[in-house]
C-alpha cells in the first residue's frame, strides 16, 4: 500500500513523501547490477520511475513550470532502461507465446528462445560498457533532492481535479485514435494514458475509502493488455529487422504474433468500454465526492478519539 497518498496528510507533504520513496527505490534496484536478477531490477526500477511521473502529471496545475523539467528528466532516465527492460519483456513475452498456443516445434521453439536471450545479453553487455545503470542512479539521485523540496501552489483537491481530468481525456482520446487507425504508435499512446490513469487512481483510493478499487483494477488490466500487445510488437520487429533465426522460423512466429495482436486488440477493446461510458467531468465529480466524503469521515473519527481520550 506503500503509493498511496494518505488522507489525513496534507498533499504537498504527501506528494514529496510519494516521490521521493519511489525514487530512493528505483535507485535502490538499480544497484542489482551484476546479479541473476539485474533485468528484473531494471524492469522494476522502471517502474517506479513512472510511478513519479504519474504523480508530477497528477498535480501538474499546482507544480506550475517546476513539472516539466521534472517530467523532461525523469523521461530521459526512463529511456535509458528502456533497452534492457524491453529486452527482457520480449523473452518473457516469447514463453508466454509458446506456452499460450503450443504451434511451434519444440526445435524451433529452443532456437528462437535462445537467440532472444542472446540478443538479450548483448544489450545488457552494452549497457554495462555505457555505464547505463550508473548514470542513471546519477540522474535519480538528483531528482529525488528536487522532489523532497517541491511545493504546491494550491492545496486539496483542487490541486488534483484539472491534473486528473486531463489524464481521463488524454486517455479517451488515444482510445479513439488507435480504434480509427490501429498502429503500434497509436496503441502504445494508448497504454501510457492508461498507465497515467490506473496510477493516479491507485494514488487516490485511501483518500476515497476504496469506493475507486473496480476502476483501479479495470485499469490495471487495461494496462496489461495493452503492454502485452506493445512486447508483441517489440518482438516482431526484433524478428524482422535482426534475422535471429531461419525465415521459415521467423515466419511462423510472425503469424502466431499477429493472431495473439489482434486477441489483445479485441480484449482492451472490451476492458475500455466501461471507462468510455463515464465523461471525464464525471469522474472527476464523482472522485471528488468520495474524496471529500473520505476526509470528513477521517476527521469525525479524529474528534471521536479526542473526546475518548
């Protein structure tokens, strides 16, 4: 439960607090570096990184220009894991593949495997003679300093309303954007709208008694699939641009990617719909009723406790 803002703090404190744990473990993960599980630390250093960004973009109206230095750095560390992160989730995508549909010959099951892991280990091979895990704990560092300082100019819920909106639009608008023209840029738009979202919900549910727990896992699922589909997409085109294995090979992995693609195109679909039924100014309405409702119920238990005491 450690991202979550706390409803009985005030938000500057909180988003500092917030920020600046996830930042202190991204760097922590970062320094896996030379174990069995380095891949997995970077995936999950990653993550936290983008855990901050959700979070800046959350109380973006009320960080004022201070966000987009801090989102602009923050994107910039993110994308030097990104190599060694997506490599990783390419093999891990491959066995779920295999293991999913069984069409492949256990031979070239092996050989595809196996010049993905090594694809795999020459990426990490350069990210250890580019210094990449070092310079980014370098990076984090210093912006774990700036958010144990940053200040908000408005404070409450009004400091999260407009920031939330804009997510739930940004979110609808890449939703209709890969259903008119259905490219991988487009779904991958997609999912980082959806990733915003289903952060920034799962930051808010203490503060709105759970009541928002069905639409954080609607979300987290949402964001799922749609990773899945972008992995999908990241292993084609290591097996079209890289030559990895024989063509024969290549092509019969190609046309198990493109039905496993359309599977998941289908089922974001179906998780999207009941997030489109809701208008953005509607769930922003209703998270700010929960959230209100939240804080007042904490503060009358707070008087309760007093006059016991």
């Amino acid at each position: 439960m450690a991202y979550r803002l706390k409803p009985n703090r005030s938000l500057s404190s909180e988003v500092r607090r917030v920020g600046a744990k996830q930042l202190a473990r991204a760097i922590a993960e970062l320094r896996a570096v030379g174990t069995a599980r380095r891949d997995d630390a970077v995936h999950e250093a990653r993550r936290h990184v983008k855990k901050v960004r959700a979070l800046l973009r959350l109380v973006q109206p009320a960080l004022g220009d201070v966000y987009y230095a801090a989102n602009r750095r923050l994107r910039a560390a993110s994308r030097l894991l990104a190599p060694i992160a997506d490599g990783a989730s390419v093999v891990d995508t491959f066995a779920r593949l295999d293991a999913r549909t069984h069409r492949l010959s256990r031979h070239t099951a092996v050989r595809v495997r196996a010049a993905l892991v090594e694809r795999q280990a020459r990426v990490d091979r350069k990210a250890t003679l580019d210094r990449i895990l070092g310079r980014t704990a370098a990076l984090l560092r210093a912006e774990e300093h700036r958010v144990a300082v940053c200040e908000l100019n408005s404070h409450g819920f009004h400091a999260i309303g407009s920031g939330l909106e804009d997510s739930v639009r940004r979110l609808r608008r890449a939703a209709k954007r890969a259903a008119a023209v259905p490219t991988a840029g487009r779904y991958h738009a997609w999912r980082r709208r959806a990733k915003d979202l289903w952060l920034q919900l799962r930051l808010l549910e203490r503060c709105c008694g759970s009541a928002i727990t069905a639409d954080v896992r609607r979300l987290e699922a949402l964001d799922d699939c749609l990773g899945e589909h972008h992995n999908v997409v990241l292993l084609e085109e290591a097996l079209t641009r890289e030559a990895l294995v024989s063509r024969r090979e290549t092509a019969m992995c190609l046309h198990l990617l493109r039905r496993y693609q359309a599977t998941l195109r289908h089922r974001a679909t179906a998780l999207a719909q009941p997030l489109a039924d809701e208008k953005p100014k509607q769930l922003v309405r209703r998270v700010k009723r929960l959230w209100h409702t939240q804080r007042r119920a904490h503060f009358a238990a707070r008087r309760r406790w007093r006059r016991a005491a």
